[in-house]
C-alpha cells in the first residue's frame, strides 16, 4: 500500500475538548509501529501533542509572515498604499504611515503598488515550529506566540515546510487540528486525504459535528467520525451519522482510567483494553479503507 | 454596567454550561453574549427566540467576469493565498481561499475582476426565558473573520444592557488565544476561567492567562472536574496564587453537565449537586466586581 504520495489523515472535531488530541497520539504511536509516521500538531493556539509524544528535538524553526516596513526616506505620502489595503493595516496620516501588523495579511500590495519602493516586505515573527524525533515517529509542533493573533499564516507556513522538506516521504502524515469550524480548521484539513471527525454523543458535540461535516462537504473531503466517550449520552450523534451516510468508524467508551492517564499526559493504547481495540479499529479502517 | 467574559484556552471544558448556568442565576440583570461564533452552542441550553436576525457581512471576495477576462494570468500570479487558478483556460477565483484583499482587481487591467461584499454569518437578537436578551452568531461554513464577528455580537449586546440599564453582561467566549478570544476581551472587567486538571489544561490556562494579563484584566478561576487528577488539581492552585487570580470554585466530575445538555437545561435549572457550587461563584463573582468598583 501507499507508496508514492502520503496518506494524509487530520483529526478535527468542531467542538473543543472531544478527543482530538488524544485521538491523534495515541493513533501515531500505534501507527508509527508498522509505518513511518509524520505527527503535525496544528492546533497552533493550543497545541497539547508534545504533552503526551516526548522526542527529541532535532531542530526548532522561528516561523514569520511577511509584513511591510515603512522607510521614511523613500515615501512621497502619495497615498497608494493606504488605499490599496483592504484591512486597514497601512495607514497615512499626514507625512507619516503607520502599519498595523496584526490586521496585515501579508498580500503584498501596498509594497508592490508602492511606486516609490517604500515599502519593502519585512519578515515578523509570529511562532516557532519545532521538528522532534520520537522511535519511529517524526512530531512537527508548531506554536503561536502569544499576543499574535493569527493562526492560519502559522498553519499555512507549516504545511509547506511540510511539503518543501523530506518530510512528505513518510507514507503516514496525521494533523491534529484547531476546534472550531471557521478558517483555521479550514487551512488545517486543507492538504488531507481523510478527515477524522471526534465527537461526543452529547447536544454540544452532535451540533459542532454538524458544523464540521458541512465544512467538510464544501472542501470535498471525504471523512468518517470517531464518537468518543460513546455512552455519556444519547444515539442522536450516530442516528444523524447514520442518516448522512458518514461512516462511524469506532466508538470509544467513557472510562475514567482513560481520563486520568490523559490528565497526567500519558498514552492509554495498549495500557486500556476498551481504548487500544477503539484505536486498532481506527487503524485497521485506514489501512483498508483510505 | 459590568462585562464578564468567561474564558478556557482549552475546549470542553465546561465553559459554556457553566456561562448558561451563571445567565439563568443573574436573570433580568444580565445581557448574555454568546461569543464562541465558530461553534456556538449556548443557544441548546438557553434556546433563545432567534427574535431579530441581522445578516453580518465582513470584507470583500473577489469575482472573475469570464466576458472580460483575458487570460492573462497576472492576477493568479500575485495572489498570496493561491485563490486563483486556471481550468479550461478560464481563471477561476476559490472564494474559500480568497481573503479579500483586492490586489488582483486593482490590478487587472481589462477590469474583469470586482470585489463583492461578503456575507460570513448571521447575528441574531433574542428573548431567553430568564426574562433577558442573548446576542449570538453564526458564522458561515468556513468563513473568515469571527473575531469582527464576536466584536459585533459583543457591541449589540453592550448597547442593549446600556438602554435597559443591566448590570451585567455575561460572555461565552471562544477556545484558544487568537483573535476571537483577543476580540472578546476588549472592555471586559472580569475574566472567569474554566480549567480542568490536565496537563493539556495547565499548559492551555497559562497560554490564555498570558494573553489575559496583556489586557490587565482581573480573573478568576474554577477547576472543573476537580477531582480527576489531585496533583495537577493543586498546581493549578499554587499557579492561580502566583498570578493573583482568584480561586472561584472547585467542581468534582458530575453527570449533571451532559444530563442538563440532552434536558436542554441549565445545571442552575436540574437536580444536581452542582447547584451550590454555581451559586456560590455567582455570588462571589458579583461581590469581587462590587468592591472592585469601590477602588
């Protein structure tokens, strides 16, 4: 099986607190015992991986964004600039311009409409990724630095550091992502084959999957659904599974041993019989589905 | 008038039954804000009207006009976010990658490409049954921009509690530290802080309390699920000391946060042991912000 191009799986969940985390470690680990194994831990706000995989580090790159940087002694005050940004990010006032870096998108106009080369794109520093050798598994966590605001450049710039390095030739690649369902998650599932949906059968998770399937329906991503801690609630997570024809892949019941392994940041598989079949049941629908 | 934004870092904490819990003790005296647009879920416990909704637009996409096009290829060549892409010698703009930043229209020279609006989610103004109103949102399927999103649903809210004179207005806000969470803090006086005793949870509370303490907005914390792991349960404490943040409550596990969800209650409104519990937060939390406004 996959031989040329990886197998990019991303674990997403809409609602926060599902199992996303604890899915993605748990599921490198045992995958990383019969393939090489990529782990990515996009949830760049809040990323939690490195609690439970511990490698070494084997390198740590600052990350950037691109922003402009005013030189006063070119500038004319034409004004080109302020008005070519749609985020308000540039702005003239009077002789002087300010930029805003946290509103910049880094799309590069003002800079290159900028007929008096004033401008010039600066990198900023917005978080650090760190590339960590763990056995078998290669784990990519990449980190927001506080007071930044902007997830997705972060989450774009690891996704090519991805592709540009020899990191693509592991056949198995496994991004956790952000909760939630607007553009972070977007940026994150983007490049996967497969996406893992974690949810739990309460109102709350049932209403965020929901959330997340139609994100998923309009990026075209084919995906199945994980319904962690399977017996706190009610069937209405698998009868809408059911009815959309999402395929529920396991059910991992509520097992306070699981919770406290978790809390202390321990991996349960192969430590907790429920959780290590859910998890072989996971792999095995890769392996022969995807 | 008092703003109360409660907060998590980490998701699936409890933040938002405990936010719908603290809006039924304060009735009346309270606007809610449902400020978690990505995935809002306050409106399953609190199951507002849905009274007034109001159609939120946020920037610009940009459009092709294939008459005018001539192929040229200038604009998917300076598009940073790789929205423009060419199929059958016609280019094509992803409106789910374009960030509506505008530089291919100002700079095609047929004209062929205008920017539209955006429409990225709906805000809606409702009536709860504790007699008050709730703001909340949606934000379109993977729309950009939900900390203006949260700005807006936080500005209704503000201009409500002012013309009905409340004294509190209670905010659900959105996991993590980006630009929601930033969005939600603006003009808050208090930030309640929902952990739970993990690893994960420490190390998410530290991140969000980083990005609280930039505000110098005064917080306070309750551990949920206390119960679950007593080392990490008393970390949290000795970190809450260091910081200066309030200890509000320790809640041991308890059923009553998904029983009270499928009852499509709040844990203030079910038979539960947590009842105590809340009320004591809600009390002490309005006595902080009392004798902070003596200062």
């Amino acid at each position: 099986m996959i031989e040329s191009s990886p197998l990019r799986i991303a674990i997403a969940s809409g609602k926060g607190g599902t199992g996303k985390t604890f899915l993605a470690t748990n599921l490198a680990r045992l995958m990383s015992q019969y393939h090489k194994t990529l782990l990515v831990d996009l949830d760049v706000e809040e990323p939690n991986d490195h609690v439970f995989i511990h490698g070494t580090l084997e390198s740590s790159l600052p990350q950037y964004k691109m922003i402009p940087e005013w030189n006063e002694a070119k500038c004319t005050h034409c004004g080109i600039c302020s008005s070519s940004c749609a985020y308000h990010a540039v702005i003239q006032l009077g002789t002087y311009v300010a930029v805003f870096k946290e509103l910049c998108h880094s799309c590069h106009a003002c800079s290159e409409l900028c007929p008096a080369q004033a401008l010039p794109m600066q990198p900023h520093e917005i978080g650090v990724t760190n590339i960590m050798i763990a056995e078998n598994l290669t784990f990519i966590e990449s980190q927001l630095q506080v007071g930044e605001e902007q997830a997705v450049p972060l989450i774009h710039r690891t996704h090519t550091l991805i592709r540009e390095n020899e990191l693509h030739d592991f056949p198995i690649h496994i991004y956790d992502c952000p909760p939630g369902t607007s553009c972070p998650v977007v940026a994150a599932v983007r490049p996967a084959d497969f996406v893992l949906l974690v949810t739990e059968p309460t109102p709350f998770g049932l209403n965020d999957l929901q959330l997340a399937v139609d994100t998923l329906i309009k990026l075209d991503k084919p995906m199945g659904v994980v319904i962690n801690r399977c017996d706190i609630g009610n069937n209405e997570v698998e009868a809408y599974c059911n009815r959309m024809q999402i395929p529920v892949i396991s059910k991992i019941p509520y097992n306070r041993q699981v919770a406290v392994l978790y809390s202390n940041g321990e991996l349960v598989n192969g430590r907790v019989h429920s959780a290590t079949v859910a998890f072989g049941q996971i792999a095995s629908y890769i392996r022969d589905n995807i | 008038m008092n703003e109360i934004v409660v907060l998590s870092g980490k998701g699936g904490t409890g933040k938002t039954s405990i936010t719908a819990s603290l809006a039924v003790l304060a009735g009346r005296e309270a606007i809610i804000a449902d400020c978690d647009v990505d995935a809002a879920n306050m409106h399953l416990l609190l199951q507002p009207d849905f009274g007034r909704r109001i159609d939120f637009f946020s920037g610009e996409l940009a459009v092709i006009n294939p008459d005018l096009c001539t192929a040229c290829g200038k604009c998917a060549a300076i598009c940073r976010f790789n929205a423009i892409s060419i199929l059958d010698n016609q280019y094509h703009i992803s409106p789910l990658d374009c960030e509506g930043c505008g530089y291919c229209a100002r700079i095609c020279h047929p004209v062929a490409i205008s920017m539209r609006q955006r429409k990225s989610g709906s805000l809606f103004i409702s009536k709860i049954r504790t007699g008050s109103s709730m703001v909340h949102a949606r934000l379109d399927i993977g729309a950009e921009n939900s900390g203006k999103l949260v700005a807006r649903v936080k500005n209704e809210a503000k201009s409500i509690a002012a013309s009905e004179n409340k004294r509190y207005i209670l905010v659900d806000g959105s996991p993590g530290i980006g630009c929601p969470v930033v969005s939600s803090l603006a003009g808050a006086n208090y930030v309640i802080l929902v952990t739970e005793p993990s690893q994960s949870g420490l190390n998410d509370l530290r991140r969000v309390f980083a990005v609280i303490s930039k505000f110098r907005i005064k917080a306070g914390c309750i551990i949920n699920k206390s119960d679950l792991n007593k080392g990490i349960a008393s970390g949290i404490r000795v970190f809450l000391k260091e910081m200066g943040i309030d200890h509000l409550a320790d809640i041991p596990y308890d059923n009553s946060f998904t029983r009270s969800m499928i009852e499509g209650r709040t844990i203030a409104e079910i038979q539960s042991p947590l009842k105590d519990t809340i009320e004591v937060v809600w009390t002490r939390v309005q006595g902080l912000l009392n004798s902070n406004a003596e200062i």
